[in-house]
C-alpha cells in the first residue's frame, strides 16, 4: 500500500520564489493524478489502514491512500472537489490553533518574509549569520538554512528567531502576500467532514515539532489539538500525523494514551502488513520534487 501525502493544491502562479519547494501542486497536475489513481488502483481511505494493519492482513495490489497535512484553505476550495467528483476519499491532517488564529505557518513565515523583503541582506544575532539577499538564489538558499535551523531548535528559541526574523526583514508579516499560505476556516473543514469520504485527523496545535517540545508539554499539546478541533467541529480526532516527520517512542506513548490509533511518517514508500500503525510510510508528492508513483 502507498500513502501519498500532499500540503497543498494550487490554482496561483506566482511571480517570484513562493512555492520554491514544490509544497503546493498545480489543480491540473493534482486532478490528472488523481484521474490515474481511479483508474489504475484500488483507493482506500484511513479505516481501511487501519483495519488491515490492526488484523495483519494484506492489501491489495494497487492499494493507495491519499493525505493532507496542515490544512491550508486550498486542500478545501481545490482538492476537495475535485475528490468529491471522482469520490475518492482522503484524511486532512490540521493544526487547530493556526486555524483558530488564522496564522500562517511558522516555516511559511520564514519564506513570507524572506521572499517579500526588500533588504539586500540581514544579519540575524541569534544565528551569527549574514544572509545575503541579492537575488532568488540568495533568497532560496537563506529560507533553506534558516528553516533547517531552526528545525533542530526548542519552539522557544524557534520563535525568538521567526520574532528576529519580523524585524530585521522589516516586513510585516501578512497572509496576503502570499496566496498559496492561505489557512482553512473552522467552516471549510465541518462542511468536507460531513461528507462520508473525508476524515479529520490531528497534526499539532500550531506545527511545533513533537521532539523539540518537553514531554509534560508534549502530553498538553497532543490533549489540546484534540479537545480543540472536537469543541470546533464536534469530530472525536482518532488518527495523527507527526509535524515535519519527526517522532520518538514518547511521542507515540502520549498518542496512544489519547486513543489515537495511527500516525504516519514523512518518508519512506511501501506498506504492507506488518507496518506500525505508528510508523505508516508516506510519499510527500510533489515535495522537493518528490515524483508521483507509477502504478
């Protein structure tokens, strides 16, 4: 079985570096894909995961999933009909808070704010770094070093330097500059669950990585992503994804201590029965260039 996961399905096309990383697939690219999926495998939908893996029992020839994380407003206006149309089903994996605030991503703020300033170069003091910003491969090549590190950073020094970042870019950062970044509304998301063929799972509150969170913090952050998009949507969240891939034993311990009952990764290609319900590999479309499987 193949779980594709995808972020992102776009009508816009952009002028500059936004979308740089591939993170948001054309409509057009995304509806033929999904036309071969129709008719060359055999879709399943989250329950169906669950089910065989649960009981050991092997999938089909062909099998083949499809997932969305984060939960941008496109994933709604864009990929949901073209799923309705062709009645395949899908899991959104969201992250409550930044609906709730309509805040961008934190990894799209570095981008937001790197593409749409007009400083030539910034010197960030929490990295001892001069990036140069000349031109789109400096851009490029800034956004790409700034979001590694601060992958590998605690959320609070994380947002210390997205908070530098406003600062020394000296651009205010809005959800209108760049489309593409543009988050889901609590009504988007009520109205795709009452169709049968759509789940929503859990991805975080606000995108934190779950490895860089304590695990007293940790345990809250998992119970509040829930209790959230339950008092929001009135939907009990029974399947996660982990926010950047990243996960450790603690992560599935707390998520198993919630009923959670599957988590994917973010890399990885076949599944078969014997994968963990908590380590289920999926295929990032599109994603730094990540091709679509052939079936």
């Amino acid at each position: 079985m193949i779980f594709l996961c995808y972020h992102g399905v776009t009508k816009h096309k952009s002028k500059n570096i936004e979308n740089f990383s591939g993170k948001h697939l054309d409509k057009e690219i995304f509806r033929k894909q999904m036309e071969i999926l129709k008719k060359k495998c055999k879709i399943i939908d989250i329950h169906s995961i669950y089910y065989h893996l649960k009981n050991n029992i092997p999938f089909e020839k062909n099998s083949v999933a499809i997932s969305f994380d984060d939960g941008f407003e496109n994933n709604f206006s864009q990929a949901v009909p073209i799923l309705k149309k062709l009645k395949i089903p899908a899991i959104f994996y969201i992250c409550p808070q930044n609906i709730e605030k309509k805040q961008m991503f934190w990894v799209d703020k570095i981008e937001s704010l790197i593409i749409n300033t007009v400083r030539k170069s910034i010197y960030l003091k929490s990295l001892r770094k001069n990036y140069l910003l000349k031109n789109n491969i400096d851009k490029k090549k800034a956004i790409l070093a700034i979001k590694k590190f601060c992958k590998s950073q605690s959320v609070k020094k994380k947002d210390d330097i997205i908070n530098e970042l406003y600062f020394v870019t000296k651009k205010k950062n809005s959800l209108k500059l760049i489309k593409n970044y543009k988050i889901a509304s609590w009504s988007q998301i009520k109205s795709t669950a009452e169709n049968h063929l759509f789940e929503i799972g859990g991805h975080s509150m606000e995108h934190n990585i779950f490895t860089k969170i304590p695990k007293n913090k940790l345990y809250s952050e998992i119970k509040n992503c829930i209790n959230l998009i339950k008092k929001r949507t009135g939907i009990r969240v029974k399947h996660f994804s982990y926010p950047e891939g990243e996960y450790n034993q603690k992560t599935i311990d707390i998520l198993k201590q919630f009923n959670i009952l599957s988590c994917p990764i973010a890399t990885g290609f076949l599944n078969d029965k014997n994968t963990n319900l908590f380590k289920i590999k999926r295929v990032m479309v599109g994603f730094d260039k990540t091709k679509f499987p052939k079936f």
